[in-house]
C-alpha cells in the first residue's frame, strides 16, 4: 500500500494535542503516580506483561499517560523497551525456587504443602462495594494495622520457598510423556522477526506477551469448539522468582559467584491434558501431555489461556485455527494488531481517489449499457 505526504495540518496536530491533554485535565484532578502503582496491581500486571518489561513505576507512567487505555500504554512502554541497552543475560530461572504466595490445583485436592489461596477475586461476590466511595487514607491505615495484628503471629511453618512441584508425582507414576531437556539457546523475538514453523521458545514468548484478551479469546475458542479441548489446571501459583547474573569480572561464572539483581512476581501455570499412548506392549493407554504458560504479575486468565494455546500449538491440526501457529501468533499482539488497525484512520488519498475512480467507471459503463437496451 502507498502513502503519499501531507503537506500542512501542524498547526491542526498541535491543537489536537493540545486537547488531548486538556481531556486529561480537565476535572482538574492529578492522578498521583503512587497511588496508580499500589492500587491498580491488575492493570499495572497486564501492561507489564503485554510490553515484556517488568517495571511497577514505568507501567504506572504509562497508564497515568495513556489516560487508562491498555494498549496505548503497551505501545509507551514497548517504544521505551527499545532504547534500552541489553547489558547483562540472567541466569536460568527456576520456577522450584518461587517465593509462593497463591497456589492452587484443580487436579488434586490434597497437594504436599496445601493448597494456598492468596488473593484472588474467584472467592468474591461480585458486587459493587459502593463503601469504596466514601474511602478514607485513615480508613486504609486502620485496616492495615488491624490486619498486620491478625495476621503478624502466624504459626504456618510451611516454606513457601521450596513448595514441590504437583507434576511431578505424575511423573513419578509415568502419567506424564516423556520431555528431553533442550538446552540450546533460546530464539529472541524481540531481535529477530519470528520464522515458521517457530520454535517453542519463539511461541512461548510471543504468547506471554499477547495482547489479554487476544490469548484468552483463541483459549476460549479452543476449549469451545476448535477442538473441544477440556484440560485441567495441574498447577497455578504466583510468586517471586529471584533473578541473578553472572560476575561480569569472572569468567569462569562459577555457580556460586553472581549477582541477585532482584526479583519479579509471576504467574506460572501448568495444565494437564488427556491424550491417547501406545504402550510397549501394543495396548493403548492414556498419558497426559502439558500445557505451560507464564506471565508477569498476577495474570491467572491469561496464564491458563496461554497453556492451552501452547499446547494447541505443540500438537497442531490444520483443522482448526487455533492450531495453526501462523494464524494465532501473528493475530495476537497488542502493538501490531492495534496499530494495524489504527492505521485506517491516517490518509488513504490516494487509494481511495483510485478506488473511487474505478467504482465511478464502473458505474458510467453499467448505465451506458442499460441505454443501449431496447
């Protein structure tokens, strides 16, 4: 598709950006970077995830600028990503070593460590609390103390640190395919375009970086009707995982010498899906394959919609869809799918007179013809 120039129109931009400002303002009303970051948790996960960069304060400038909108502040916090000098590569993150806060299984009801419900708004009515108008700072401060009270001699001595794995007594049992490790270098997508058919490290984070409602509508699909999919969630937890680099003054990166840079908080997923295998001695059984999904923050809806497109995606079937790695991954992304669109609203002059031309052509000779008629 051309473009051509348009001359003119700054005075006209400038205005326009001036009101844009003005709608932001014009309560008169500051929204204070602070109270974005400690009481949108949700909205703040989300950006971070769709922008893959985990900054709390960042996110919150983002949004405060973008007036609340998810996608324009992705497309701030993307625009920033790219300026930044990649200095240093983490160590392998291992998700054993999360510091847990919410853990849950679907597949098990007793699970070594408990299940741990943490925050989460499944347990809530969902009601409009109309107290919320009438909130206080002081009312926010009396609640914490009185929580810090109830809660500040807990006598819970489980290590949320070292919570095992559900997996892996599937494992044990042989429930579970087969997995070799494959420690070859992970693709980047953020430095190379993504080829296909795309490595699973390539699917994986384009997916964790979709656009929410992208990855859990093709999830949806998938559980719906393209391929009728019904998995169950092995495991869902959220939590810190510490992140280190290496000594950048030694070479030889001995296991014991490096750098914790700090933590972030996520959430992984694990789901469990029943499929048909072929024994050794010629009787078919049933294993179960997984589905893995990780995101920043707190992002359970997403993280599940992730596992199930993973495996949709590992598997394939040129039957349906949301199989099909071209079709989801391409379709996905907030950046690309909301700036394609958005470009309609940019001059189209050209195309447009051509199209007109044609359509008026067409017309001239149709009513030339039914004149020649008798």
């Amino acid at each position: 598709m051309g473009y051509v120039a348009v001359k003119g129109g700054t005075v006209a931009i400038e205005e326009s950006i001036k009101r844009l400002k003005y709608e932001r303002l014009k309560k008169a009303q500051i929204l204070d970077i602070n109270k974005i970051e400690g009481g949108m948790r949700c909205l703040i996960d989300q950006v971070m995830s769709e922008s893959s960069i985990y900054s709390e304060t960042l996110a919150a400038i983002s949004i405060k600028q973008a007036e609340g909108s998810p996608e324009e502040a992705v497309f701030l916090m993307r625009a920033y990503r790219s300026t930044l000098p990649r200095k240093h590569y983490s160590r392998t993150v291992h998700s054993e070593n999360m510091l847990v806060e919410r853990r849950i299984s679907a597949s098990f009801k007793d699970i070594p460590g408990g299940q741990i419900l943490g925050a989460a708004y499944d347990y809530t009515h969902r009601l409009i609390d109309f107290e919320l108008n009438d909130e206080t700072e002081e009312d926010v401060v009396n609640w914490l103390d009185d929580f810090a009270r109830d809660h500040g001699n807990s006598n819970d001595s489980t290590d949320l640190a070292n919570l095992p794995k559900v997996l892996d007594y599937l494992r044990e049992e042989g429930l579970i395919a087969a997995c070799e490790n494959n420690d070859s270098e992970p693709d980047d997508i953020t430095r190379e375009s993504v080829h296909f058919p795309a490595s699973r490290s390539a699917r994986l984070q384009i997916l964790t970086r979709g656009q929410t409602g992208a990855v859990t509508s093709l999830g949806y699909a998938a559980l719906r009707s393209y391929g009728a999919l019904h998995p169950t969630v092995g495991e869902l937890r959220i939590g810190n995982l510490p992140v280190y680099v290496d000594n950048p003054f030694n070479e030889a990166n001995e296991d014991d010498d490096a750098y914790f840079i700090g933590d972030i908080k996520v959430t992984e997923v694990e789901t469990l899906f029943p499929e048909p295998a072929q024994k050794e001695n010629g009787f078919k059984g049933i294993q179960f394959g997984i589905g893995y999904g990780i995101c920043y923050g707190q992002n359970e809806t997403k993280a599940i919609a992730m596992s199930i497109l993973d495996r949709c995606l590992e598997t394939g079937n040129s039957e349906y869809p949301t199989h099909n790695e071209e079709f989801v991954l391409l379709h996905i992304d907030s950046v690309e799918s909301t700036g394609f669109i958005s470009h309609l609203k940019l001059p189209h002059y050209v195309t447009f007179q051509s199209e007109l031309d044609s359509v008026r052509k067409s017309k001239k000779v149709r009513e030339n013809n039914e004149g020649l008629k008798p």
